[in-house]
C-alpha cells in the first residue's frame, strides 16, 4: 500500500506535459473554430434554402 501511495505522490509531483492551463486554452480554441464553423456554415445555407424556396415558389430575388 506504501509503495501504491508513495507512485501516487511522484505523480502528483511531476511536471511534465500540458497542465491545466494549456487543455484549457486548446478548449477555447477549438471551441472558436467551432463556432465560426458553424457561422459560415449557417450562413451558407440560409442562403441556398431561400434560392430554393424562391426557386420552387417561381420567383426571383
């Protein structure tokens, strides 16, 4: 049981690779790219329904 406790400490006590900090600056990330994603992609196809609604109700813009 010392030996599982003493493995959790050294771990704990390890500083190597990303910290908390740094997973949350990649979640901001990802999570702006998302969003203008789905932005463009909204507003791209706001623009295709109504071409087809105009086109099907025989009228033009």
């Amino acid at each position: 049981m010392k030996k599982f406790a003493n493995s959790i400490v050294e771990f704990l006590k390890e500083e190597d690779g990303p910290t908390a900090v740094e997973y949350a600056v990649m979640l901001a990330l990802i999570v702006v790219v998302c969003l203008a994603a789905i932005g463009t992609v909204g507003s791209s196809s706001k623009a295709k329904f109504e071409e087809v609604g105009n086109a099907i109700a025989g009228t033009t813009p």
